[in-house]
C-alpha cells in the first residue's frame, strides 16, 4: 500500500501515460490485495479496472450465504451493493451492482479461498496532468474503507443479507415448482407490480397490492418464507382483459420480468416465470434471416416463397411472424403479447374484413387461428393482453379482467359472451402447424471487429449492441434488464465468429457458453478480468443474432 502510494507521489504532475507504472502491479494493503489491471490512456477515456482481493478467512462471510446456488449468487450481487453504498457520493468509484434485479454478474466472485470484487476508478488529471495525490487519496486513504465495507462480515449488516439470500432462493424454488403446479407464471398476493415511471424500475410508492381470484388462488412452498399465496397462470391460453389504464400491461411486464429474481422491497419479489417464457411483438424494419414463416404468411404476391424468408426491412407483421417461429426454435414455452405492441393484421381478421378481401388474397393466418395448435401440438403457452377483440373468447382458456390494478376471473363470462354473441369469422388455416426446423448459422459471417485484430464490443443502454462495424437493435429485446447483459452478448457473438465448423446450430454453443458463466469462469468471454458483465438468457443471445444483418443462415 506505500509502495502505491509512494508511486503516485512520486509521479504527481507528470504526463498522464505515466500512471501505466501502475498497471499490472499488485499491492498489498491491509485486509486484500489491490490489482491494477488496466490503466486508463487518458482522464477522458473509459476509466481503469481494478479488483480487490479478500482471502475467505478475513471475508468471514456466514456459511448459510453460501449454502446454494442461489445464496451464493444472491450473497454476490448483496457484496457489490454494499461496495457502491459504501463508494456513495465518490462516483469516481464505481461497480456494476445492478438496479432491480438480481443477477448473474462478474462484479463479485465468491471462491472457496477468496472474495474478488471488480470495479473502476477515475484516475484523476488536470488536463492530462496527473493529479498523484488525489489518486493516493482515493486509492490509499477511501478505498480500503469501502472494501471493508462490502467484504468484510464483520461490517455487513448480516440479517439483510440473510433477508437479501433468502428472498432470492424462494423466488428460484418457486420458479422450479412451476411445471409440477401446471402453471406458466406466479404473481403473489401483495405484489407490488406499478412501476414510478418508463425510466424508474422502482416500485410506485402508493401503487395497488396484487390479489389474486379465488379461482386462481394457489399456494406454492417456499424454504424460507412457508408457503405463498398468489394467482397461477396455468399452461394454455390466458387472456387479460380490460380498459384501458387498468393494468393490463403492468401484468404482462411484471410476468416478462419474472424470468429474473427482484430485490427485496422491488414488490415483485413472488412474481415468477417459467424461465423459458418469451416476449414477441413487431417491429417494423428489422432484418430477417431465413425463417420460416408460411405457417403464418404464405403466397406472397409473385409467388415468393416464405419457407426461407429473407428480408432487411421487415413490415410489421412479417417482423412479428419471424419473432415467434425464432422464438420456437429458441426453445419458448410460452409468448407473451401485447395487441399495444404486435400487428393488427397479424393478430386479427375479423368476419367484415374476410368478407371483403377472400383468403385468396391475403397471405396471412392470423395468430387467432394458430393459437390453439401452439398449444394442443407443439406444448407452447400464449399469455396475450387484448383489449379490442372478444374474437380470441373462442380460443381462451382463462380470461383476467384487471380492473383498477386488481385481477377478476371472467373465464365463465367469456365463454357465455362467445356462445351468445358468434363472430361468424371462418378459421383461415391452411395447413397444420409444424414446429420449425433449426436453421444453421455461418460462423464466419459473425465478424466482431472494428479494425484487423480489434474488437469492438459496446452496448447502448438497453437500446444498440454494437459488435465490431454492426449495430444491432434490441429494442424489441423486452425481457432484457441491463446493459451489462448486452455486453456479455456481443462477446458471445464474439466467441461465435471464432469457431471454426462452417455451419453450425448455435443454440446449443451459446447455452453451453451461458452455462460457463454461470459456473463463475468469466474471463474466458473477454480474455482479461471484467466487472461489467451479467449473465443473458440463451434466447436473448438467439434474438441479438436473429437481429445482427451480417449474418448468414441456412
């Protein structure tokens, strides 16, 4: 530690380049080891990545933080959180802790000898001068604070941290009791699912606690909190009804977000989702690679062909046709959607309009008419927000009305509705629904460099994932909560473009890449430790791909 801080003493003043005497080296201070791994070229570049290491015996962290998978993960994302409260108002430095959700991250890593936290430090300048004794300051002086602050039990509030691990394992045990309860989802009676705002994931202060139906009332176990009441979204096909501003959407967002485990206090702490569920709606002007859509659009004026379908500018409803054959070979067990976000044509024909223009003459098969063979033949739940069309009374399993943020059963109502009230539309299939045939992927079309032997990696909030000279837009990509996903999924399109089969099926390679990284072995990815990465889904890794237009399928 007086080695460091004899250096930065030392080389106060001087040229920014000279903090590179400090890259590479490791020092150390009093309860860990500090490593400088990479230095920063000057004040106004991305800053410095450092890591603190913290030998398990001085960490002393309880054995029951570590007692599973899901502790042990929860206890990690617990650690960088303390590190970022401890670090407070010094924003020069930072960890990626995540808001709130709680996931897989490189910015903590629980070994059996050691704690390792990686983060960031602005290397302080004046122009591109060093300032040597402000970075004594912050690297001699503040820094072992916050570390012991954020490592060291003797210095953690011990009983958050048993509320933070058990919060998080009886969301995974509740996730895991889904197949055997028939169910797609669980939202627990007193969730708290309105959110402040578009931009502000945090609960809504005063918003309306959940409560379920009776009809839908059931009780799951969990290993710490007992048994938990709430409404089960069984496998099939659930409506959710109701006006507008009631909280039709809310539910549906609240259900996508269910595939991660929440922070305790984030009201969505019981709202759990098979993890295979997955979010489709349209998007006008994406690229699509070789999908097989004529399930849902098929004779194409001038007789093209759809059961390879390429384009760079998909229309709204080809988008949202390619999204759920993409999302079936991805391996969904149930989609998500909203009329507020899909294709009209896609979704609906009603009896007026087949009327008009015969079948003859329109290419697609509406959703209405393949909802049920998603179900009955391929296993793949549909839970769909609908507003505007009773049509889809004919095909529901279950039908929520939500009203004033709280949830009623109008299955009985519905179905009544539907058989007094006929819409005389004709069922427009043409053929039965197959499952898709995988399609393979040229590796070498993946190129994720800017210049030869450069990569560049560089995700755009939740919005752009750059991957060498690509921009790939994920806006659509819903079910994705932070940046540092993005990241890890460029990388893994990365590793991708490294194989060296000519074609491959990359579903299997990249959940086994997934699996690696939740295994804790991160470093791999980028080739150099990283803080700032959190573990995807396969299936957002599959839907970045599906979305990047260099690539080449078959």
């Amino acid at each position: 530690m007086r080695d460091l801080e004899a250096i930065l003493h030392r080389i106060d003043g001087r040229g920014y380049k000279a903090y590179k005497e400090i890259e590479g080296r490791r020092f150390r201070f009093g309860d860990f080891d500090l490593l400088v791994e990479h230095v920063q070229g000057d004040p106004y570049a991305a800053a410095s990545k450092l890591r603190a290491l913290v030998p398990a015996k001085i960490a002393a962290l309880p054995a029951s933080a570590l007692a599973s998978p899901a502790r042990r993960r929860a206890s990690r994302d617990f650690l960088a959180r303390a590190f970022r409260a401890a670090a407070g108002r010094h924003r020069e430095i930072t960890i990626d802790a995540g808001r709130q959700t709680v996931l897989d991250r490189s910015a903590c890593l629980i070994g059996a000898d050691e704690v390792e936290l990686r983060f960031t430090v602005d290397l302080p300048g004046a122009g591109r001068r060093i300032l040597g004794r402000k970075a004594a300051s912050q690297l001699v002086d503040r820094l072992p604070g916050i570390i012991s602050h954020s490592a060291l039990a003797r210095n953690l509030d011990l009983d958050d941290l048993e509320h933070h691990a058990a919060a998080v394992e009886d969301q995974e045990a509740v996730r895991a009791a889904l197949p055997d309860a028939g169910l797609v989802a669980f939202v627990a009676n007193g969730a708290v699912l309105p959110r402040r705002s578009g931009v502000d994931d945090r609960p809504l202060s005063d918003g309306v606690k959940f409560l379920s139906p009776p009809s839908l009332e059931v009780a799951l176990e969990t290993p710490n909190a007992g048994p938990v009441r709430g409404m089960g979204i069984p496998h099939g096909v659930t409506l959710i009804v109701g006006g507008g501003f009631h909280g039709k959407s809310t539910v549906l967002r609240a259900v996508e977000a269910g595939i991660w485990d929440h922070i305790p206090g984030d009201g969505r702490e019981l709202v759990v989702s098979d993890p295979d569920v997955i979010k489709i709606r349209a998007e006008d002007g994406r690229a699509v690679h070789a999908v097989d859509i004529s399930d849902f659009i098929s004779h194409l004026p001038g007789g093209r062909g759809t059961s390879s379908f390429t384009t760079d500018l998909a229309s709204g409803s080809t988008s949202q046709a390619a999204s759920l054959v993409e999302a079936l070979e991805a391996g969904a067990t149930a989609l998500l959607l909203d009329e507020d976000t899909s294709a009209t044509n896609f979704m609906i024909r009603d009896r007026r309009m087949q009327t008009l223009v015969a079948k003859t003459e329109e290419p697609i098969t509406p959703f209405v008419d393949r909802i049920r063979e998603l179900r009955d033949e391929l296993g793949v739940s549909t839970l769909l927000v609908m507003g505007g069309s009773g049509d889809y009374f004919d095909h529901a399993d279950v039908v929520i009305q939500m009203a004033d943020y709280l949830p009623r059963d109008v299955t009985i109502d519905a179905r009544r509705i539907a058989a007094d009230l006929a819409t005389g539309r004709e069922e427009e299939r043409e053929a039965a629904l197959e499952p898709p045939e995988p399609r393979r992927l040229l590796p070498s079309s993946l190129n994720p460099e800017r210049r030869p032997g450069r990569w560049k990696i560089q995700a755009r909030g939740l919005d752009t994932l750059i991957v060498g000279r690509s921009d790939i837009d994920v806006r659509a990509l819903e079910q994705l909560q932070d940046p540092s996903q993005l990241r890890t999924i460029g990388w893994i399109l990365g590793r991708l473009s490294e194989l060296g089969e000519p074609e491959l099926e990359p579903l299997q390679q990249i959940t086994e890449m997934i699996e690696t990284l939740h295994g804790g072995d991160w470093d791999w990815l980028t080739g150099r430790p990283d803080g700032d990465l959190a573990a995807p889904r396969p299936h957002e890794v599959m839907a970045a791909l599906n979305r990047l237009r260099s690539a080449r399928w078959r």
